[in-house]
C-alpha cells in the first residue's frame, strides 16, 4: 500500500514563504508527481507536476512563484511556495500517478491571512 504524507502548511502572511513537503513509502520513479489545492467551495486543481527526468507543468495562478522539485532516490517532492497570496489558501495534497493508478496524501493546511 502506497502512502503518502505531507507536511509543511501553516499560517503565513501575504508575501511570505513556506515549504510543502510530501514523503512516498515506496519508489516514485517512473511516476508523475504533483501538488493539488482544494479551496473551500471549490474543486481540487492542479499546482503543479514534475515528471521523473524533470518537465514541469504549472498553473497559470502559481507561475514564477511556485517551485516544484523531487528526489527519486529519497521518494519525496517538495513545493516551494513564494510571493504567497490570500488566494492561495487551500488544503494541499500530494498526488502520485501512473498511467492507470493515483494516490493521494491526506493533505495540509495552507492559510495565507494577515
């Protein structure tokens, strides 16, 4: 059984900076993993995703603030987050996928409040 845990959130206020961070119990090699947010009311979307030789995708909202990165041999991925937003509060969660199988973390607070 895979797992993934995340860990990270807190409370920051605008214009500040935290670090996402997300742990696989297994190998994330071959795998695509990303970040996700969830905001009250709203449907989960994508952050951002990083392949396993390094492409990476963004979201529009999040692009030039946001970082993405992992370490295979370790099995985690990271999101560094600056230039925060009150926008930006949402659960995240830590997604790991294949062509036909997805797993999910069980997500982390992110408040963006002054």
């Amino acid at each position: 059984q895979v797992q993934l845990v995340e860990s990270g959130g807190g409370l920051v206020q605008p214009g500040g900076s935290l670090i996402l961070s997300c742990k696989v119990s297994g190998t994330i090699f071959g795998y695509v993993m990303g970040w996700y947010r969830q905001a009250p009311g709203k449907q989960r979307e994508l952050v951002a995703r990083i392949r396993t030789d390094g492409p990476t995708n963004y979201a529009d909202s999040v692009k030039g603030r946001f970082t993405i990165s992992r370490r295979n041999a370790e099995g985690t991925v990271s999101l560094q987050m600056n230039s925060l937003k009150p926008e930006d509060t949402a659960v995240y969660y830590c997604n790991l996928q294949d062509d036909r199988r997805s797993w999910w973390g069980q997500g982390t607070q992110v408040t963006v409040s002054s």
